[in-house]
C-alpha cells in the first residue's frame, strides 16, 4: 500500500518549479503526439503518469494554501494558477485531438 505523501513545498523556488516541470511535459507531450501507433501502454499510461507526478506537485501548495493560508502561499497559488491552467488546457486538447483521430481511424 502507498504510503501518504509528505507535503514539502519549497514556496520560495515553487513557481520556476512548476514552470521547468511545464516544460519538462511539454517536450514528453511533443515526443508522445509523435507516435505513430499510440496504445495504452506507449501513449496512455506515460500521460496519466505526467498528470499524476503533476497532481503530487500542486496538491500540496493547494491545500496549504486552503488550511493554512498565508500572503505568501495566496501570492504563489495565484501566480501559479495560469500556468497549470495553460498547461492542464493544452493537454485536454491534446488529448481530445488524439482521441478524435483513433475514432477516425477505426471508421
């Protein structure tokens, strides 16, 4: 059984965290779409992992920031939002358009 994550969050340096961790999925993303014959073991499963590893990484700032809310924790999840959301965005229509030429193919 898993155990509980611990929540450390590094407030100071979360921001240019979250965008290098951005980055680091894009460029998965990118090699990802590129694949030829997408299933779920080559296609599916590495982009939940990346949405996982993504959740484990923000979920802590959310909840303190929900119990525990200070300036500082207010001013990084603000900051913070658009960048998940871009990038959450861009991964549903990725995904959406990859899902939409499957149906495609097998008519």
């Amino acid at each position: 059984m898993k155990k509980f994550l611990e929540f450390k969050v590094d407030l100071d340096n979360f921001i240019e965290n979250l965008e290098n961790k951005v980055e680091n999925n894009n460029a998965k993303i990118e090699k990802l779409l590129d694949i030829k014959e997408k299933n779920f073991a080559n296609f599916v499963k590495p982009m939940e992992l990346m949405e996982e590893d993504m959740e484990e990484f923000f979920t802590p700032l959310s909840h303190l920031n929900s119990v525990n809310n200070s300036e500082k924790t207010q001013e990084i999840y603000t900051n913070s939002l658009p960048i998940i959301t871009e990038y959450s965005t861009k991964l549903l229509l990725n995904f959406h358009k990859i899902l939409i030429s499957i149906k495609l193919l097998k008519r």
